[in-house]
C-alpha cells in the first residue's frame, strides 16, 4: 500500500491555497512539504498539524492506494 497525499493537494486548490500557505499556516519546513510531494512518509504529529490547521479531517488529507 501507497499513501497519497492528492486529497490534500485537492483541497488546497478549492481553497485557492498554495503548497507554501499550508506550510507557513501549519509550521511546516519546506522539508516535509518536499516529501509529501514525493509520497514519502511524515510524521502523525504533521498530520495532525495539516488537519487543525485546515479545520479537516485526516481523510481530506490522505488516503491509500494500492
């Protein structure tokens, strides 16, 4: 199994928001937004940080595939 992070890619653009906005709103290093690019793995606390911030639910940010 694969995660994507296209759910949240998605929902960044219906809130006509950029990658950078997220990561300055959240706290986020251009690290962890590069790694998400890339579907590597980030940490719970990130997430958790993606879903507060965005006032969403962790199925808005992720999902899987195979």
């Amino acid at each position: 199994m694969h995660i994507s992070y296209q759910p949240l890619w998605n929902l960044l653009k219906e809130r006509n928001m950029r990658k950078e906005d997220l990561r300055l709103a959240a706290g986020l290093t251009t690290n962890m937004i590069a790694n998400m690019g890339k579907g590597k793995h980030i940490s719970m606390e990130t997430l958790i940080k993606i879903c507060e911030t965005s006032d969403c639910d962790i199925t808005d940010v992720i999902e899987l595939e195979k």
